[in-house]
C-alpha cells in the first residue's frame, strides 16, 4: 500500500500521522487530507512546520471527489460523526477501504444500513477498530453462541465531559466525588456524547447490540486517566476488562489508545502478517 487518505486533522490524525512515522519502514508515496474548506491552508503551513514527513506527497483537500480522485488505497476516518456520514459511503462505493474511528455515528441505524450497503456496492472493507478497549476480538467470538448481559462503565475526568450534556447533570467544575451522570443503552450514549462513548457503540457492535449493552458514564474528580471497563456473561465465557489509559494532552476526550489502535490497523495494512 502506497497510498493513505486521511479524514480530519485534529488530535487524532495529528497523533496517528506521528506514530506511522516512527512505525513504518517504507514512505508513502502520497498522503491526502480531507479537512474542512477553512482549514486547508492552516494545515499546510502545520504540515510545512513538521520536521519529518510521512509521505513524498501530502495533498490537503476540502472535496471530497479530489479527495477520491487522488485513489488513496486506505482511508482512516479520525474526525466526527459526521464525517462518517458525510465521506464514508462514497468512499466505500469507490471501493477504497476505510478504518472508521467514530463508531459511535453507526447507532444511526440509517447510517449503519448505509455504509454497510455502500460496502458491498463497493467491495470495500470496514474495518472497526478496537480503539480505547481491549477483549473485543472475544466478546466477537461469544457472540456466535450467546451472550446475556454486557455492561460497560466509562469513567474520566470532569475536564473530559466539558461541552456536553454532563454540564446538564453535575457542576464539572466543583465536583469532589465521584458522580454517574448517564446511565442508559449504548445507542443512547453514542448519540448523547458523540466524543466520548465510541466505545460503548464499539462493544455493542461486537456483541448484544446497542439496545442490550448497558452504559454508565462517570466523572471521577480523583482520576487523571480515561478508564473504560466492562463485564460480559456469555455461555461460552465469563470477563471483565478494565483499561486506564493516558488521554490526548490536546483531547483529553480521547485515550491515546484509540490513535495507537488506528496506528495498529493501518500497520496491519501493510504488513504480510496481521496481529
């Protein structure tokens, strides 16, 4: 693979794009960006500033037939739920494979039938990567027996609920103790909190669906760290998981783990074994 696309420049991309630099042995032929029409020009003169490149060519966008245009072999959406439903269909129906970050926009069931759809009109792959979480590649295979119950807590700083509906519940600001601020199904949660509970749509996804998995969202003064946990009862297994990651020092909404996910699919891409 010679080819990389990229949807959005925030924390993420901006993270992933380092990673793959010190990660892959063999430069890109060419990069391309799909950002917002205003952006454009700030990201150049970021990607002019930068001291190493990924690429031999980087080419920033702001429509998406250049983006298309320009065949990038690999998409990675690192944006917004709206990029998912802005860009991914047509990306897909061009068959051009897409690693999809904001899992979360797929609990729109119109959006999940619509990509799905533009995969096969396409041949194209989604790929949904783990992210902030980890035993989902279990959890995926209990479900081809049966699974009755999984619960999934999502516990960060009150920093990290800034600009959300949380603000509606609890005084981010003053909080001394832990507070449960939403408790509810991972379809609610997804479309609540669209930044911060991808991982609840992702453990839905592989599992018992966003109607059955269970969400608690909480903000824990006492913690400087993005903690993701869940249970799963199966017939075949029983499990928890619980993961402390370090968030974005410019995102604290996202785990870094997430980015090092995406950094692990695109990797996966290009190498003859796949781990």
């Amino acid at each position: 693979m010679k080819r990389l696309g990229i949807i959005g420049y925030g924390s993420i991309a901006q993270s992933l794009i380092d990673i793959l630099r010190d990660n892959i042995s063999q430069e890109y032929v060419r990069v391309c960006l799909l950002v917002r029409k205003e952006s454009v020009e700030e990201v150049y003169q970021q990607l002019k500033a930068s001291k190493k490149g990924l690429a031999q060519t980087v080419l920033v966008h702001s429509d998406l037939g250049a983006f298309i245009a320009d065949a990038p072999e690999l998409v990675v959406e690192c944006a917004s739920h709206s990029a998912v439903q802005s860009y991914v269909p047509a990306l897909l129906e061009a068959d051009i494979d897409v690693i999809i970050a904001s899992i979360g926009a797929l609990a729109d069931e119109a959006l999940y039938e619509a990509v799905t759809n533009a995969a096969k009109i396409g041949s194209a792959q989604i790929t949904l990567p783990a992210g902030a979480i980890g035993g989902v590649d279990v959890m995926a295979a209990a479900k081809l027996s049966d699974i009755q119950e999984v619960v999934y807590t999502g516990r960060k700083p009150p920093k990290a609920w800034k600009g959300t509906p949380a603000e509606d519940v609890a005084d981010l600001d003053t909080l001394t103790e832990e507070t449960v601020f939403f408790e509810g199904t991972a379809r609610e949660a997804a479309k609540a909190y669209p930044k911060n509970a991808n991982v609840a749509a992702t453990l839905a996804l592989a599992g018992v669906g966003f109607e059955k998995t269970r969400v608690k969202l909480v903000a824990d003064p006492s913690s400087d760290k993005n903690t993701h946990s869940y249970s799963v009862v199966s017939d075949v297994v029983s499990y928890s998981v619980e993961l402390m990651s370090v968030a974005s020092p410019t995102n604290p909404k996202t785990s870094m783990t997430t980015v090092y996910s995406l950094a692990r699919e695109v990797l996966n891409k290009v190498s003859n074994v796949a781990i």
